[in-house]
C-alpha cells in the first residue's frame, strides 16, 4: 500500500457468508465470490446441453481470459498457460525440472497436496532429497524454509538450485 493510500473497504458482501462467520483460512481454502457461483451454475447450464457447444467454444473464452490476465500482470499471453487442475501443472512443472540425485527439493509442511505430492514423486524418481520445512513456532516461514536452503537445493534457473515453495497467499 502507497503512503496516503485508503486500505480496501470490506468486501463481505460479495460473498455468501453468515455475518456470525469469520472465516480466515483462505490459504487452505477460500470461499467462492457470488459472482463465481453464478457463472459456475451458468457454466453447468451450458455443460448440460453439450450439443449447444462448438470445438472453437473451448478456446474463444480461454485466449480472452489468457490475454486479459497478462495485461493484468505485464506479461505477454503467450506467457500464461492453463492447467485443467493445481495437481496436473505442478506435475507438469516437476516433470520438466532436470535435477539430480544430489540436490533437494524444499518445500513447506503442511501444503495442499497438489502441491507435495509431484515432489515427493520428483524425489523418487531421481534418487533427490526432499526437504519439508516443518511449521516454525514463531511463523516466521521465510526464515524456516531459508535455513533449509543450500548449495544442494535445486531451482529451475540455475542447474544447482530449485525452490519450491508456497502458493500466494
């Protein structure tokens, strides 16, 4: 936030939860904004006419939604791809990772396990090591994980380094 910048006023209305709810473990699992449960069901409408859908339908909306997205975060479409769910890009994303028996993966505890498992299938597969940065008692994750970093660790733009760590949030 900016000096002088008003922080964002609530956003509880475009939500449909209960004025005695006060969820706060998005990063587990957020709740659907209004909007996304209506254009779910519209989406389901459609699916249940499949005979109403053209093989252009399937990329039409996608290349908008890719082009839009880019100019959201500066970046050409080209540059965004889209995965039919978390587990199939990150098993996408560690297959295509070179790293060798010597060198560690690190990743958080306690992540969605679409985002352990292709790791742990990653470390199998090539005889690595797989660091799992246990949950500090102070919070202090960027410390934790951090201190499990080494020359070992592999990262994906360098051939001695990946890092994996946790989704935004």
């Amino acid at each position: 936030m900016s000096l002088g910048a008003s922080p964002l006023p609530s956003q509880r209305h475009l939500f449909d939860i209960p004025d005695d709810v006060a969820f706060l473990n998005c990063a587990y699992i957020s709740p659907l904004p209004k909007v996304s449960v209506i254009a779910g069901e519209r989406g389901l409408r459609r699916k249940s006419r499949p005979w109403t859908i053209a093989t252009g339908d399937f990329f039409a909306t996608s290349e908008t939604v890719r082009r839009l997205y880019a100019g959201l975060i500066h970046a050409d479409a080209n540059d965004i791809a889209f995965a039919p769910a978390v587990s199939y890009g990150m098993a996408q994303a560690a297959h295509n990772i070179p790293i060798a028996k010597t060198q560690a993966v690190v990743t958080l505890a306690e992540q969605f396990p679409s985002n352990v498992y292709p790791w742990m299938d990653l470390a199998e597969r090539t005889g690595a090591t797989l660091v799992s940065v246990p949950r500090p008692g102070d919070d202090d994750w960027t410390s934790a994980l951090l201190s499990c970093i080494d020359g070992s660790t592999a990262t994906r733009s360098s051939p001695s380094r990946i890092v994996i760590g946790p989704t935004a949030g």
